[in-house]
C-alpha cells in the first residue's frame, strides 16, 4: 500500500463515519412514530426480523451496510435493541448469496437491473436523490428524507473508498497467501478475522479465497478455519459505525460481534471435537468455489438456528459490555461512604 492508498483510506474512514452522523441526526428527526410502527410490525416476531435481514442483505449484497443501517436506526431510537438482533442474524444469512453468486460462472451482469442492486451503482443515485430533495424542498420532511439519503449515500461512498484503498492487495501475491500460510483452526481463524477486517468486507474476504481455490492449493482443512474467522472479522464495520453513536447503538455492534464469536467457538468445537473421534476425509481434498459457499452458508445458518433463542442472552450481554454508566452525585457518594463505614 503506498502512503495515497492510506490517505484514501483514512479520507473514506471520514467520509464512513459523516455520513453516519448526517444519516442518525435526520433519521432521529424524521422519526414520528410511523417508522417505527412500520419497522414493529416488520421485526414483530424473531422470525420475521431474521427474515428482513436475509432479504435486505441479499439484495444489496452487503452485511455490512445492512448491519450499519441497523447501527442508525437503534442509534436515533427507531427500532429498539431487541427488534435489532433478528436483523442482524438474518445479515449473516444473507451474505452468503454473494458467495454462491460468485461461484457462479455469470457474475459479471451487464443488466441495468443487476448492476444496480450493488451499493457503489445505487449509492450515487441515492446521494443525487438526497440532495436535489435537502436543497430544494421546502417541507421539513422532504429535507430530512434528503438528509437520510444523502447521509446514507456519504456513508457507503466512504465505505467503498476504504475497500477501494485495500483493494489492491488481492493482487499481491504475499498477501494472498496469508490464507495459506496458517494450517492451524485457531490461526487460520484468526488470519481471516484479521484480513477480513482490514480489507472492511466478508464478501471480498470470501472472494479471494474462491478465487484462491481455484488454483487447487486450498485444502477444506485450511479454508474451513479462515471462513470462520472472517464472519467475525466483518464486524469491523459495524464497530466503527458504533464508535461515535449513543450506547444502544454500540450495544447492537456487540451484538453483532457476539453473535458471531460465540457461534464460531460452537461451530469449531463442535466440528473439530466430531473431526478428532470421526476423521472427515473431505478435510484433506481440495476446495472449491461451490464448496467455500456451502461452508459459509451452512455456518451462518446453523448459528441463527442456535443463537436465536439465545437473543436475550446476546442482549444481555451487550448490556455488560456497554454499561449504562450511571454517575453519583457528590451528596449520594457522602451518603453512600458513611453508610458503608457503618456511621
């Protein structure tokens, strides 16, 4: 990386996280009560929640987005912590579409339509959207669904500035083979979260090591650790979304990191505990695109059927994470020292 490509970096960092801002503060004034009732009904049950995330992630073909679009709404008070975790779970599902898309021989599409589901088409056409409405309506709401669009346009322009200045290093050879170099579960796994998170993208993550494979140097037992380790690597983004937002919001970015971390220790010791007693001969075999998607798929799936029931506890969780930080006064600290010293 030269010194431009870290300015591009740190300038989309920037951008990232004012467009976060401008999207919150127009979200937290728009907010009426209807958005709210529309997104209660929509996240009514853990189901439905989980099944918004799928399809929303699906469809722009970025956890990452959706995660951050959850990080604001949570963040300006539209939808509540507890609405969030479905949603959140159901992005990990949904990312895996990306991988079974480029495992596909046709991923390249000419089609307007196509084209236009991916964040760097539609998120230019959003910010134009966004401003002409921020300039030039003169009702406060058309001013604020500007602001959101403009502000969510911003956000993911700084988004694919900074997997733009990584991106080259998936054309040199000694970062790609970063993916091989560890054969352990526990240092492959964490080499994925790693690279995943410095490249900002789980889909791009993915994408190089399908791409990898098809030079048949990579083994399941190597790919399955490094899959795991860039589902939690992915939380990334969303953390840096959570950085300057109110504690709820980094209670949802914990969440998500939670979700992820505690599933991947499950799925790890569960299938490397089976893998010591039954040996899976597939472990040694060459992977495949089709291959690396089943993996990704299969995981993220599993996790959601286990973790969902478990929501309360993530939540839980968060809560220990982020406190509420409650302060004493100066008077109820007097108080609180002479009852504790028994005066």
């Amino acid at each position: 990386m030269s010194i431009f490509s870290i300015f591009l970096m740190l300038g989309g960092l920037a951008l990232f996280l004012s467009g976060m801002h401008v999207m919150g503060l127009n979200l937290s004034r728009l907010s009426g009560g209807r958005l709210e009732y529309i997104l209660g009904r929509l996240t009514a049950s853990p189901l439905r929640a989980v099944l918004l995330g799928a399809s929303v992630t699906a469809v722009i073909q970025s956890s990452s987005a959706t995660t951050v679009m959850v990080v604001g709404f949570v963040n300006s008070g539209i939808m509540t912590l507890h609405q969030a975790v479905g949603i959140i779970m159901g992005a990990n599902i949904g990312t895996t579409v990306t991988s079974w898309i480029l495992s596909l021989a046709g991923l390249e599409s000419s089609n307007f339509f196509v084209r236009m589901l991916k964040p760097d088409s539609f998120a230019p056409f959003l910010g134009v959207i966004g401003i002409c409405l921020y300039l030039f309506a003169k009702k406060g709401k058309r001013k604020q669904i500007g602001g959101i669009l403009l502000g969510f346009a911003v956000l993911m322009t700084g988004m694919e500035a900074m997997s733009g200045a990584v991106a080259p290093l998936k054309d040199i050879p000694a970062f790609t083979n970063l993916f091989l170099m560890f054969s352990h579960p526990v240092t492959g796994m964490l080499m994925g979260a790693l690279l995943t998170a410095l490249i900002q993208s789980s889909s791009a993550s993915v994408g190089i090591l399908q791409a990898l494979c098809a030079t048949g140097a990579v083994s399941y037992a190597s790919a399955i650790p490094i899959i795991m380790g860039q589902n939690i690597g992915t939380c990334a983004t969303a953390l840096i979304s959570a950085s300057r937002s109110g504690k709820n919001a980094k209670r949802a970015a914990f969440i998500h990191l939670y979700f992820n971390l505690i599933g991947t220790v499950l799925f790890m010791l569960l299938f490397y505990g089976l893998h010591a007693v039954i040996p899976f001969a597939f472990m040694a075999k060459s992977a495949d695109a089709a291959g690396i998607a089943t993996v990704h798929s299969i995981f993220n799936i599993a996790a959601t059927l286990v973790l969902l029931p478990m929501r309360g506890f993530l939540e839980k969780l968060a809560c220990l994470t982020v406190r509420d930080g409650k302060r004493r006064k100066v008077g109820d600290m007097a108080v609180y020292g002479i009852k504790k010293a028994g005066l």
